[in-house]
C-alpha cells in the first residue's frame, strides 16, 4: 500500500528547516539542499513544494506573519485602544528570543523584496493589514476618550507602524541598546505621549 504523504505538514517542516538556518547561517549559508537535509529530505524532495529559494523564503515569511497574527488576535482579543496597540506591540516588537529570530527572516525577506515584485506585493498587503489595525485602534482610542478627537490617527498609525518594523534590524545591530525592556519602554512613551495629545 503506497505510503500517505501530508503534503503540509511537509511544507511546514522545510519553512521551519529554513528558518532555523536562516538564524544560523544567514540568507546566504540557506542553501536549498541544506533546508532539504535540516528537515530530514533528501534534496531532490523540496522541489515538489518549493521550486526556488525565494519561493521558499516567501512560505517562510508568510510562516512567520500568520503565526505572528494569531499571536496579536490572541494578546489583543477583548482589548480595545491603546491597550490592544500595546498587546499588538508585544508581539511584534522583538522581546523575546523566538521573536528575535522571526526577526532575522523578515529582514532577510525584506532585503529581497526589493528586487522581487511578488514579494514586494505580499510585504507590502500584510504591512497595510497592520497599519489597518493601528488606525481602528487608534480610533477605538478616541471613541473611549483615552486620547483627544483631534488625533491624526494617519500619521500616529504610520508611526507606530514605523516603530515596530524599525525596531527588527535596530534589536540585531545593537542589542545591548535596544533590549527587550528599552523596546518596551519606547512603546508605552509613545502611547503615554498619545494621552497627553490636545484637540487639534
């Protein structure tokens, strides 16, 4: 009787092979037979599911988004405003060491996106997704009156969008400043600085 394959489960071994050697060797050092022989393949056994490396960087990136949203809809479920926008920070800043090497694929990711124009597109959808979050936060804030009506909530969502991308690179190139708590602490000034804000 011919042996089952689950063609997923499959998928999900060599995303997550490739996101352990990304963290380990780089972009570079992620060689397609490396991912395969990291997952337990033989090498001409990721070809079915992946027929390029940047095909398989884009499953991982796509790996780590999904996986990153269920964690915000779980940290921000019954949240509202500013408390939901600093549960959504909490997943997405890189406080933790799992959430440091996330971080090390998506600028992998990003580094290529440049150059790729699907990639680019698919960065591009999941980053307006977030912004879209921020600004019905930011407007949930308003409504309960934890900041003032005059809020530029573009502006704001772009900011704090800004923030949590800008803090990926910022926590590998200088991890003694940028440290779990520092990134914290920028995120509840910001939030704290969004209180004091005035009708405009």
């Amino acid at each position: 009787m011919p042996k089952i394959v689950d063609h997923e489960h499959r998928r999900t071994e060599l995303v997550q092979a490739a996101l352990r050697i990304v963290v380990r060797s780089g972009l570079s050092g992620a060689t397609m037979r490396d991912i395969a022989h990291e997952a337990g393949f033989a090498n001409g056994a990721i070809k079915p599911y992946f027929q390029t490396k940047a095909d398989l960087l884009l499953a991982t990136y796509e790996h780590i988004y999904r996986a990153t949203n269920a964690r915000m809809r779980a940290r921000t479920r019954g949240k509202r405003g500013l408390a939901a926008l600093e549960g959504f920070a909490e997943e997405v800043l890189p406080v933790n060491p799992a959430l440091q090497e996330e971080a090390m694929v998506f600028l992998a990711f990003l580094g290529k996106a440049a150059q790729n124009p699907e990639h680019l597109r698919v960065s591009r959808n999941s980053m307006e997704e977030w912004r879209t979050w921020i600004r019905d936060w930011l407007a949930e804030a308003i409504d309960d009156g934890e900041v003032g009506a005059g809020l530029d909530v573009d502006i704001h969502a772009d900011l704090l969008l800004t923030l949590a991308i800008g803090a990926q690179p910022m926590s590998i190139l200088d991890r003694q400043r940028f440290t779990s708590e520092n990134l914290r602490r920028m995120v509840r000034r910001h939030l704290d600085r969004l209180r004091g804000e005035q009708d405009a």
